[in-house]
C-alpha cells in the first residue's frame, strides 16, 4: 500500500470518470464477495464508504460498473450521501 493508482495519460476519453477520480484522490474499490453476497462493489475515500452495491441476477460486471460509476458521482456531488445496497 502507501501507492496511489495512477494512470499513465490517454488520447481517449475515460469511461469511468468517477471511479478515476476517487483512485487519483487516495480513494478505494472493491469487487467480491461480502457477508452472504457472492458479488458486491464497493467504492470509499480514507474516511467515508460512498457506495456499496449488490450484483444483481443476470447482471453484467460492466453493468455492476455503470452502476458504481454513476453512485460514485451522486456520492460525491452530494456530501454525506452513502449508497448502500448492503446494510439496508
């Protein structure tokens, strides 16, 4: 640890904008199993969990993705906001 993910620059545009920033800023994602879920994605800074998101049946990894790109933002633009599939 101690090592932010950073990217080497692009001529393109980033699909994922949201989830870029949260890395380049120290934040963090996960995807995996939690609890008695098989698949959950997670997205949190040094201090707070944004958003933490059940896979839902039949849904696609890229689909889960959109889905945390799109509640990273609200998490963001919103402060105090928490998504959180999980515990409610």
């Amino acid at each position: 640890m101690g090592r932010a993910c950073r990217r080497p620059a692009t001529p393109f545009a980033i699909p994922y904008p949201n989830i870029e920033a949260l890395l380049d800023d120290g934040g963090d994602i996960s995807l995996g199993p939690l609890a008695s879920f098989p698949c959950v994605a997670a997205a949190s800074t040094a201090d707070n969990a944004l958003v933490m998101l059940i896979r839902r049946d039949d849904e696609s990894l890229m689909a889960l993705l959109r889905r945390l790109e799109r509640g990273i933002g609200k998490a963001l633009a919103e402060p105090g906001l928490t998504i959180d599939e999980v515990n409610s």
